[in-house]
C-alpha cells in the first residue's frame, strides 16, 4: 500500500499509522515520495518494558514509538478514550527486559 511521507519523512522499518491502519514501511520516504507500506505479516518491533504472553492484542503507542499491551497512554483524553492504535497480535512471547517483539500485524 503506498502512502505519501509526511514533512518528517519516513524511514524503512518503522511503524506507519494510517488511520485506523498500523504497517511497517518497506522503504525510507521523503516529504513529496511514496512509502510502500505492509499491513500483514510478523515483524520485530521495539516494545515498552512489561512482560507480554504470546497471543495477546498489542496496540502502538506513536508517542513513544513503543508497542504496548496498554489500549492507552500518558496522553489518553479526558474520559479515558484509547489513544494507542490497535497493531496486531504477540507472535512470540516477551520478557520485561526484552528491548523487541515479534508482533503479527492485524492486517
């Protein structure tokens, strides 16, 4: 799915929110390019330090560029509403000290 890179730019490997979509950029994109951006699949990413049981829903938190078993962050609204988006799914189970997790993407 290509998608047009905001002023920052996007960067091969990071989490691209699209919506209510979450995928990974397959390529580095500049403002004005597009990245080509995949919403399936299992792939390693940097996650907040709490231990994670394979299979649970894991959701992203863009403001700290973590994924997280938490549905909100720091920053959620008023009335509690979530601001983390829902991503996917632990492929594999997490340690607290693990600094990655493989994460099956919702798709």
């Amino acid at each position: 799915m290509p998608v047009a890179a905001p002023a920052a730019g996007i960067s091969s490997g990071s989490v691209v929110v699209i919506g209510a979509l979450a995928g990974i950029a397959l390529n580095s994109a500049t403002e004005g390019s597009y990245a080509d951006v995949k919403l399936n699949g299992v792939f390693e990413l940097p996650k907040a330090a709490e231990a994670i049981e394979q299979g649970t829903e894991l959701f992203y938190d863009a403001s700290a560029g973590l994924v997280t078993a938490s549905e909100t962050d720091a920053t959620a609204d008023a009335d509690g509403a979530a601001v983390n988006i829902k991503i996917g799914h632990a492929f594999a189970a997490a340690a607290v000290n693990d600094a990655t997790i493989e994460v099956k993407l919702l798709g």
